[in-house]
C-alpha cells in the first residue's frame, strides 16, 4: 500500500536551497517587514495583516507545489 508521504522541508532546503529560500524565506520576511512598515507609519493595520495572510498562504502553497515538483522528479527517476 502506497502512502503520500511529502519530503521534510529539510530535504527539500537540500536538494534546491534557492529556491527553496525564495518560496518560503522571502515571503515571510516581505509579510514581517509590511508589518513593521505599517506600526512604524502608523498605517492601518488592517492591510498590512491581509498582505502578510496573503505571503503566508503563498508561501504554504508554493512550497507544496515545490514538493509535489519535487515527488514527480524523483518518481520519473526512478528512485
């Protein structure tokens, strides 16, 4: 019985640490620092916690899709 078992986020930061960095690093690091903008400004924060809801939403499912890549190119090689 075959199971769907995702690669750990550490094998996937192994085999592609660019991009694996872009997909989840950057993101959040866009997401803290809109939120640090929005204190310091005085902006409402309203619309910095929907941006930074957004990049973590995109980060988790860019990264799945990054694994999903990554699970399809091991299969095709026959590992």
């Amino acid at each position: 019985m075959s199971t769907r078992r995702s690669p750990p986020l550490v094998e996937l930061f192994r085999v592609a640490p660019a991009k694996s960095s872009l997909l989840t690093v950057a993101p959040l690091a866009l997401a803290l620092g809109q939120l640090w903008n929005s204190y310091v400004n005085g902006v409402s924060p309203a619309v910095s916690i929907g941006f930074a809801v957004v990049m973590v939403a995109f980060s988790v499912v860019a990264m799945g899709h990054h694994a999903a890549e990554y699970r399809l190119r091991r299969l095709e090689a026959g590992r």
